[in-house]
C-alpha cells in the first residue's frame, strides 16, 4: 500500500461551545471526536481511539456523547480494510475517556502503545477538576503494551511525536513532514483553530493553562514559520470540509 492517512470518524460529544474556547457562548454545538491511521512504509501507525461508549461514564451523559456502531475503532478500521491486528503502533494522545476508550482492543495484542510517562501517572490521580475524564476501566491494564516516553521522539524519518502538555500533564501530538506534506496533529492542545488564531485564547479544559499557551505558541510556530497545517482536535468547522474514512490522503 501507497504511504498516505485517513481520519477517522469515532463519535462526538454535545456541549457548550465555552468548552472548547473560554467565555464563548454556552450554545450546545456538535464536537467530533477524531482518531487517524497512518500507513508508512507498510507500518500502520493509529493516534488516538476514541472513546469506550459501552463504559456509560457519567460525562457521557452530561455531553450527551454518540458513537453509533459504525463510528466504532474497529468499524472505521475496516472502511480501510484493516484490523486491529494489523496495526503496528499505536500513539495515544492522553487518556482523556474521548481518546483512550479504544486502548482495550489492543488487551494481549502486543501491540505497542506510546504514552507519555507524566501522563500516565497523571491519569490514576488526577486534580479534582479532571475526575470525571478519566476511567481507570480505558486505561489500567497489564496486557497492555504501553511504551513509555518522556518528550519528543522520533517515529521513524517522517514521523515524530511532539509534546504539547499542558491540556493534561502529558498531551502529545504528531509531527509528520515529507515532500511538500507538513502536518501536524494537535490532538486537545489545540481544540479549534480559533484557540491560536488570530490571537490565542484560552480553552474551557485545561491542567495547566500557562504550559498550555507555551504549547500552542508552539503549534503555532510550526504552523507560521515551516507551514505545518494544523489538525486540531475537535473543531467542528474544520472537520466539516475535511474528508474521511475510506478516504485516504495521499503522502
Ligand atoms: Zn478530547
């Protein structure tokens, strides 16, 4: 198979619009949630799961989350004729329950997971505001391979995990640069576009909103100075004009 990428389509939440950008209006908007296979060089690469809808977690409840069957991991696999046994890494962002509820798939797989250090330690006990995003039932398994790292590292030429803390301790994102394609995959360091453009403004949802601005001022460089486009995490303007699964990118 031809390098290339596709998004994948894993569900949505219904919230208020302040969540995603502070003091924003509280109308209640539709916010994708968003995972993507990567096929370089023959290796199947997924960043982020989406979330476990059978969990029932009370914020489920209170964003109204949806994930219908075909919106399931292994259902947007398919779209792309893949398995889960037929991935090679696995890159979680953070374990947030919209990210993390598909990590249980790849239970006894063997199948690498790359996390970051201070964020798995974060997720078994997290500050008092971030109780409610994480479920020891996505993430706390044995028979899961997870491969722990600290900061940036390199995938392979083409492909380089980026840290981007501050949403959580530990959210980290996805530099891929080859030829004229330049992205780069923010997962919740950026929720919108709007979060960095024009200027920067604060998200509803963060740990730490100082290492935040750092990170986006990050992103943001990227984007100005080496033209990375940016895929942010839950924009829902920019998710409409994007294509997905069975769609592939080109790379
Ligand atoms: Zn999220």
């Amino acid at each position: 198979m031809n390098n290339g990428f596709s998004l994948l389509d894993v569900g949505e939440n219904y919230h208020e619009k302040s969540i995603l950008i502070y003091g924003d209006s509280n109308d209640i908007i539709k916010v994708p949630f968003i995972s993507v296979i990567f096929t370089i060089e023959n290796k199947n690469i997924l960043f982020d799961t989406g979330p476990n809808i059978d969990g029932n977690y009370p914020i489920m409840k209170r964003f109204s989350t949806k994930q219908n069957k075909g919106q399931k991991l292994e259902e947007q696999l398919k779209l792309i004729n893949l398995n889960i046994t037929d991935i090679d890494l696995v890159i979680v962002s953070h374990l947030h329950f919209d990210h993390a509820g598909g990590l249980k798939l790849f239970r006894k797989t063997g199948i690498p997971v790359l996390i970051q250090k201070n964020e798995i330690n974060y997720a078994y006990n997290p500050d008092f505001f971030y109780k409610e995003v994480y479920y020891r039932e996505d993430f706390d398994y044995e028979d899961i391979n997870y491969e722990t790292i600290n900061g940036d590292y390199e995938i392979n030429d083409k492909l380089k995990v980026i840290a981007l803390y501050g949403h959580t301790p530990g959210t980290q994102g996805l530099l891929y640069k080859y030829n004229n394609n330049k992205m780069i995959f923010t997962s919740d360091a950026v929720y919108t576009i709007k979060n960095i453009k024009p200027e920067l403004r604060r998200q509803g949802f963060d740990s730490c909103t100082s290492m935040w601005g750092e990170s986006a001022k990050k992103v943001l460089l990227k984007n100005r100075i080496e033209n990375y486009e940016i895929y942010p995490g839950h924009d829902p303007e920019f998710y409409l004009n994007k294509k997905f699964a069975p769609y592939i990118y080109k790379l």
